[in-house]
C-alpha cells in the first residue's frame, strides 16, 4: 500500500483511532524526509495536516505547541473554563465559568469565577476575584480579590488590588490606590483617587472638554439643549435660573455648598422623602425618613432618626439617632443626640439636652440645662431646671422644685389666681390604709398666724444668685398673713404628725413652702374635736338644768307647805285670840 493510498483512506477509520495514528504517522514522515499531505476527512488534502470538520478536544485537555498549552478547557462542578494562551489559567482549581486569553491571562487564578481577562498577562493576579472584565496589555494586573470590575486599555486598572465595582476605560485610567468602590475613569490617564466617583478624562495636559448636545465644547462640561439635573450640581459663578426643578437626591449648591437638597430613603414601609436647607443641614444622613431640617448644620449628624423638625441654625446639629422631635430656634436641640419626642422653641431652647425624652420647653433658653430629664415642660424665659422628671415650670426665670413638682410663676409675682378653685383627687377606691390619726384641736391651737412682709429682692438673689432688677424694698411690699414654714414644721414633728402641708426644700437653692389648702384638713378635725367637747359640755349643762328644774320644784314644794303652815299657824292664832276674850272679860268685871 503506498502511502498516498494509506493516508488518504484513514477517513473511514474512526476519528479517535485517527489521532492517535498521527504521531505514529508524523514521525515517519520525519524519517523520510518527504513532504506528504495527511488528510482526515478528505481525499485530497492541500496542507501536511488537512482536517474537514472539526476537532474536538476532550474536557481537562489541552492543545499544546512544543509541549506548551495553548488552548485548554477545563470542566469544574458541571461548568467550563476556556483557557487560551501559553500559562492562561494555569493555577485554576475550583473557578469556574471563566475565559482567559492571552499570555499569562489570570495565571494565578484559584477559585475565582466568571471572569474574563483578555491581553497579555491581563488580570495575572487575580487569585478570588469574580465576575471581573479585563481586556488590554496588563489589564487588571494587580487585582487579587476584587470583584465585578470592568477595566479595558493598556494598563487599565494596573493599580486596582482588591477594590470592586470599578470602571477603567482607556490608556492607564482607573483608580490610584486598590481599595476603591464603585469608582470610575474614562479616558487618557483618566484617574480616580476616591470611591462613589466618576472621571472623565485625565488631569492637566490630559484633560478633555466634554460634549453634550455639541461635537465643538468650548468649556470642561458644554450641554446644548434642555438640561435635566438629577443629583448634585457645582456652580462656580453668577447663576440667574428662572426656576429650577430638583428631582429626587439632587443638590442646589451654592459656592460647591450644598443649601437645597432632598433625599429619598427606601424601606419596606414605602419611599420617603427628607428635606434639608441650608449648609451642611442633614449631610450624614443614611436611613432616617421624613425629615426636616432647615438652617446652617440643623440636624448634620443624623443618621437614622426619623420624623425630625429642627428649624434654626444648629438646630439638631448633633442627633443621630433621635426620632419625632420638633427644634426651633438658634442651637434648639443642639446636644440632642438620641432623645425623642421632644419639642423645643426658642433661642438656645433645651440646647444641652443629649438622651432626655417628651420634653417640651418654649422660650429663650427654656429647659437650657436639662440633659437627660424626661417629661418636663418649662414655659418662659430661661425656665426650668437641670435633669427633672415630670416637672412644670412656667414663668420667667421660674426654677423647677424638684421631680414631680409643678411651679407657676417666680418671685416677682403677687398673685396667682383664676375664676374657679383647684381641685385635687379624692376618690374613695384609690385611697389607701386610710386612718383617722390627724391631730385637731392640739395642732391648730398651737399655730402662731402672723403679718409680714416678703423681702423680694433677697428672695431673687437666694435662687438665682442675681439682684431683683427694679425691685421694691421690704418696707415697700404689701403685708401678707400666714404663718412661719419652719415653725409649723417644729410644730408637726412634736406632734409626730406627717404633715404634707410643709413643703420642704428641694435643693440648697430652694426654699420652703406652705400648702394652705391642707390646712383645711387638721382644722376640720379640731373644729370636730371642739363640737364633741361642746356637746359634751351642752350634755352636762342640761343634767343641771334638770337638776336645778327638780331642786326648784323641790323648793317650791316646801314654799307651798310653808306657806300652808303659816295659814294654819294664823288660824291657830285667831281661835286663840277668840278662846281667850271671855277670860279677859271676867277678870276685868272683878
């Protein structure tokens, strides 16, 4: 058999059986020294090697050219990897689903899948990296780890080692150090240096003019036509708009300042809309909803507090995570950082506050001290104390007592009243070890009521360490009538009575008071204890009326029988005046 006829009748031997004959077939051509045709498939082949059809080569094989792989598949856990270039995928292990072309292209590749590096040595580093697209000379060359990247041109990308979601397109652009986020470069040398940004075009000699709506810009951004702005905007001149629209998460900046800006936050209650004017108002802002914030870093830190007013300069500056509070006025808020419910009106109104809850404070400085105090409410001008709990101070310059205390008007006033009398809670179900132990007629006799006059002026300087501007004198206040808080306390206490008319003081800067309306109470006893000695008293004088009634009659009695004895003894004498006349008469006739 010649060696035309052998090989050109190997088309009807099986395909594999052909290729393994062509070593066998190649070598003996070497021996002899010809030049013959082998043909697969065909009868007249034109080349040394001439296949009609195609050639299959088996998964986790390789084609090689001088004992180099060039072209390989690669077959992990039911998904290929084409690998396709001397040493391209060489350390791949468990990756799938990837295609590297070119010299050395993602030869460290491990684990990492889904990617696609084409060019010489593109993407050489990746170990873990996924889903990242290099194309170009050295493209993504030090990327280990990161992920969804898109780099194409020479050295697109070359610095990028573990940042992901980046873009680089064109000769060296891409981000300056590895570790970038979502940034981006597009251009000559275009370079991005921080993450959440996008470039266009390099800087200095490189930089571009870009073009929208023109093939000519004359500036660094030329847009001919009808302009829709949806994000921030920085403009560095004179700006005269006739009207503006601001869509959703856009910026109206002023000098690069941002001082018109709304934000929209999705959750799984719907979409919300917060609303910030003024410089650096609401910057920090993540996930809070529903907010308000007006004037120079009113409300800058919030975080995630929602359903927040702060209106004023600094107003909120510091929440956070404070939710529902309403701040109006210069620095109103300012320290609150993550109490809630709080409404607070005024200059520097509740400025100090921090974690305090349901406060509501109006007026210049009210509630000014308070940090972490809850439910209060301090009404006027510099009103209210540091740290209370449910206390009420209305008036200016008004103190609050202590925790649940109520305090309406300050020093200065000299009566407070209205067109009904107060009321207080007396109800049988929720009294408890009711005892009738309240001293009478012991305690009220021995209370000394007295006049006076308060001196106003030291009172204003005992609490507020602060003369009594346009003060009278003592001499000059209207005398008043009560009695003497310690004297009663001294009183109460021999008694060893708890007397809750004696209102003590509540700090060293706090004085006593009287609660007169209790008053009422020990003198309902003594008025009782008195009514029972009356009555008593009223018991034994009728017993004597009685007696004294029996002893007249008695009296009487006696009278009548004297009398009747006396009648009787002048009766007597008359029958002894007549018995005796006879007598009388014979002895005178003798």
């Amino acid at each position: 058999m010649s060696n035309a006829k052998y090989f050109t009748s190997m088309h009807a031997l099986p395909k594999r059986s052909c290729i393994l004959l062509l070593s066998l077939l190649l070598s003996q051509m070497a021996l002899a020294q010809t030049e013959p045709r082998l043909g697969v498939n065909t009868t007249t082949p034109q080349h040394t090697l001439d296949v009609n059809g195609a050639i299959n080569i088996a998964p986790d094989s390789a084609y090689q050219i001088n004992g180099t792989p060039v072209l390989q598949t690669q077959v992990v856990n039911g998904f290929t990897n084409l690998f396709l270039g001397p040493e391209a995928g060489q350390s791949n292990t468990t990756g799938n689903r990837n295609h590297f072309s070119g010299y050395q292209a993602g030869a460290s590749n491990t684990t990492g899948q889904e990617n696609y590096f084409s060019g010489f040595q593109a993407g050489l580093n990746n170990t873990t990296g996924f889903a990242n697209h290099f194309g170009g000379y050295l493209a993504g060359f030090s990327n280990t780890t990161g992920e969804f990247n898109h780099f194409s041109g020479f050295l697109a990308g070359g610095v990028n080692t573990t940042g992901s979601r980046n873009l680089a397109i064109g000769y060296q652009a891409g981000p300056t150090v590895g570790d970038l986020t979502n940034a981006g470069a597009i251009g000559y040398r275009a370079q991005v240096s921080k993450s959440n940004a996008l470039v266009l075009g390099g800087t200095g000699q490189f930089a571009v003019q870009v073009g929208i709506g023109t093939s000519s810009p004359e500036y660094t951004l030329d847009v001919q036509g009808t302009t829709g702005l949806n994000g921030d905007v920085t403009i560095e001149g004179k700006l005269t708009p006739r009207s503006i629209d601001l869509p959703a998460d856009s910026a109206y900046q002023i000098n690069g300042t941002p001082v018109l800006r709304t934000q929209q936050v999705t959750n799984r209650f719907g979409t919300f809309t917060n609303f910030y004017l003024g410089p650096e108002a609401g910057q920090n802002n993540t996930t809070g909803r529903e907010n308000y914030f007006s004037g120079y870093q009113a409300g800058q830190n919030n975080t995630t507090g929602r359903s927040n007013h702060f209106s004023g300069n600094i107003a909120g500056r510091a929440n956070t995570t404070g939710q529902e509070n309403h701040f109006v006025g210069f620095r109103a808020g300012a320290a609150n950082t993550t109490g809630g419910y709080n409404h607070f009106s005024g200059y520097r109104a509740g400025q100090s506050n921090t974690t305090g809850n349901s406060n509501y404070f109006s007026g210049f400085l009210a509630g000014g001290v308070n940090t972490t105090g809850s439910d209060n409410v301090y009404i006027g001008f510099q009103a209210g104390s540091g740290n209370r709990t449910n206390a009420i101070a209305i008036g200016a310059n008004v103190n609050a007592r202590g925790n649940n205390t109520v305090t309406i008007g300050n020093s200065r006033h000299t009566s407070i009243g209205g067109y009904q009398p107060w009321s207080n809670l007396s109800d049988g179900r929720f009294k408890r070890e009711v005892a009738e132990d309240v001293p009478g007629l012991d305690f009220v006799t021995r209370l000394r009521p007295v006049s006076y006059r308060v001196d106003r002026a030291a009172l204003q300087a005992f609490l507020k360490g602060e003369e009594l501007e346009n003060g009278k004198t003592a001499q000059e206040q209207p005398r008043e009538t009560g009695f003497i808080a310690q004297e009663v306390e001294e009183l109460a206490d021999a008694l060893g009575y708890d007397f809750n008319g004696i209102i003590q003081p509540q700090s060293e800067n706090d004085h006593y008071q009287l609660s007169y309306a209790t008053f009422v109470v020990p003198l309902v006893q003594a008025v009782q204890e008195q009514q029972e000695l009356i009555e008593q008293q009223q018991t034994q004088i009728e017993a004597l009326q009685a007696e004294n009634a029996r002893l007249t009659q008695q009296n009487t009695s006696q009278q009548a029988q004297l009398d009747q004895l006396g009648s009787l003894q002048q009766r007597l004498q008359a029958l002894e005046n007549v018995v005796n006349l006879p007598t009388e008469a014979s002895a005178s006739n003798q």
